[in-house]
C-alpha cells in the first residue's frame, strides 16, 4: 500500500529526526562554550599583561611623579577622574600620612570625607560656607587636619563652614573644572581660590589644556577590560611610525602659560560671582622667597589681575616676608606651611573675609554636601 506524503511521521521517523538534531545542539552548544572560553582567556591575558591605569597619560605621569620625588603615601589619597585627570579619594579614614618633599620630611595624618574633601572639624547649624579651592597648599601636606589653613579659619569665622577642597598637583584648570561641578551644590558665600605652583610644571612639553581634549568624557566599563586593552596595544602596533617634524619642537612648555592660566583664574571668579560666592585670590610664597627678592611671573599675574577686576587677593608672600623676625620658621619644605605657617596665613585670610561675609547677601545653605563633614 502506497503511503501519502501527508501521513504524519510514523515514530521511527521521529526519533531518526530527533537523533540527527541532537549532534547539532551539543555541536553548537559545544561552539558557544569554546568562543566564552577563547574570550574568557583573552580577558585573562589582557589583564595580566597590560595592567589598568584607570585613567589619562596626565595621570599616569601624576602617579608616577608622586612616587619619584619620595611620596608615595600621596598615591594612595588619589584616584584618576576621567575630566580632572585625578581627585582625592572620598572616605579616607584617618591614617598617618610619611613621605618626603626635596630633603624634608613629612608625618601627618589626614581624612576625608563622603564628598572628597579633606577633614575639617564639623560644625552644627552653618550659616554660611566658605570653599577653599587650590593644590597640596591648601589641602595642607604636612599638617594634620585641624592645622589645616580651612580648618584654622573656621575657628576663627563664627558661624562659618570652611570647605578644604585642595587637591595634589592640581594646576589652575582642574581647579577652574572642579569648581565649576561642585559650587551649585555648595552655595558658599565666597571662595579662596590658591594656583600657581603647579601650572609652571613643564611635564611632557604638553598643556592640561591639549591633555583635557583628548581626555574620554567617562571611562566606560569597556575600556576597562583586558580585551580592549589587548585591542588597543594591537591597533598601536599597527600605526605607522611618524616623521619628526621639521618645525622646532617646544621645550618645556609648561602645564599652564601665564596667559592661560590667567584665563583660568578669569574663569574661576566668573563662576564664583555667577554663583554669588565673592572671591578671593591667594598670593602663595615659596621658601627661597625668603631669601631672595622678585615674584614669580605667576604671582605677578595674579597682582595685575586683582587689580585690574577688583578681586580682593590676600599676598601670603608679603605678609611672610614683613613677618616680625621671631624666628620662628613657617614652612614645613620648600612650599608647604608648617602648624605655624598655616596659623599665620588663617590669621590674615580671616581678617579678608570678615568684612566680605559681613555684606554677603549669600548665606549659604545650613546644611550642604560638605556640612556631613569629612
């Protein structure tokens, strides 16, 4: 009996149909479990091989200076960011800080808080906020939190929160990014903004300005992985070699030009007086300013420009070097103050912003991120 092409498959056919899907299941399950094991060892071999920086050739060279100059304690504060190159960790607990700037010695102790600011002593029911904004000057290497200069004029200000937000090796441009994202949150009544020393720093005959352009805008989980890490030392190897350029090559071209960093500065009481936080300019002295006479280009800068825009300014270089000779040292190196050096610099900013803060008509929130204190 002829059987019709319509009858459905007898049982025989079924299992025979079955039994030949079944290699192809285990082979393709078989396929999917080589490739996630192939990937697997990719990953594997990317991450030993080429380890993450987590962050810009900025910070790399940051990280690396740090370690050089004999601080490598300072490392372990910092954490790359993907727009200010690097920042203070948040949450760092107090612990005994040693290290070593030129010949001198360093142990303090330091903490931070939620937000990344260094410790100030918290204060109940602020009537107002004041940001300090600046380098390892104003963040204080050397001393430990309550000597800060923040922390000292808090003391001295009723009713005022002082906000350290200094940061090591920070140039005028990271602190002119870093104002700009924090300071709505903030509201202070006015901000003391401390550059200069850092913005000198010729690095690799690059600006922060030309690293902030090729900087990512957010360091994406993918450029993490061992496997980009691998793509991307593959793709490296393949470019070809460039030709030296026949134009003269730059040399130490520093991290900020006195042009640029004005404009830095120009920016940052912009912002501050946008926000209606009155800013004040610090004018910070090296220790062979004791010694020897002149300004650094700078410093001179920084003068011109408060004159110019009538920005109040505080000349910490003056103000040590008219000191009554009590001998009594105020550096702790050859820029950072000591307990003394920040007690006498507190004493001064104090006396600038009394009379600012008296005719502020910005008080400022009473409770802030900062106000949960570090």
């Amino acid at each position: 009996m002829m059987s019709n092409s319509s009858d459905p498959p007898t049982e025989a056919a079924r299992v025979s149909s079955a039994a030949t899907r079944l290699p192809m299941r285990r082979k393709l399950l078989f396929a999917v479990v080589a490739l996630g094991l192939f990937f697997l060892l990719l990953e594997t071999v990317g991450r030993i091989m080429i380890p993450a920086t987590g962050g810009t050739s900025r910070w790399d060279y940051e990280s690396n200076h740090v370690r050089l100059t004999g601080f490598p304690a300072l490392n372990s504060l910092l954490e790359p960011d993907a727009k200010r190159f690097w920042r203070l960790r948040a949450g760092v607990a107090p612990a005994q800080i040693i290290g070593r700037v030129g010949t001198d010695d360093l142990i303090f102790t330091l903490s931070t808080d939620s937000d990344g600011f260094r410790t100030t002593p918290a204060i109940d029911n602020a009537e107002r906020a004041v940001l300090f904004l600046g380098d390892s000057c104003t963040l204080g290497i050397g001393v430990d939190d309550d000597q800060t200069i923040p922390a000292v004029v808090q003391r001295k200000l009723s009713g005022t929160r002082c906000i350290n937000a200094g940061v090591p090796g920070y140039s005028a441009y990271q602190g002119r990014v870093y104002l700009e994202e924090i300071v709505r949150d903030l509201q202070p009544a006015a901000v003391v903004i401390n550059f200069g020393f850092n913005d000198d720093a010729a690095w690799d005959d690059r600006s922060d300005l030309e690293h902030a352009t090729d900087a990512p805008v957010q360091l994406s989980w993918w450029l993490s992985t061992g496997i980009a890490r691998l793509t991307t030392r593959g793709l490296e190897s393949l470019r070809p070699v460039e030709q030296a350029s026949t134009s003269p090559a730059t040399s130490n071209r520093p991290r900020l030009t006195d042009g640029e960093f004005v404009s830095q500065i120009e920016s940052m009481v912009a912002t501050g007086r946008a926000n209606r936080a009155t800013p004040i300019l610090l004018i910070w002295p090296l220790r062979v300013q004791l010694y020897q006479g002149g300004v650094t280009p700078k410093q001179l800068a920084l003068r011109q420009f408060a004159a110019t825009n009538g920005v109040a300014v505080v000349d910490l270089l003056e103000r040590v070097r008219n000191r009554e000779p009590s001998g009594v040292d105020v550096f702790a190196d050859l820029l950072h103050f000591n307990d003394a050096g920040c007690q006498m610099a507190a004493e001064r900013i104090a006396e600038a912003l009394k009379p600012l803060l008296d005719h502020s008509d910005s008080p400022g929130p009473t409770t802030s991120k900062s106000a949960n204190a570090p």
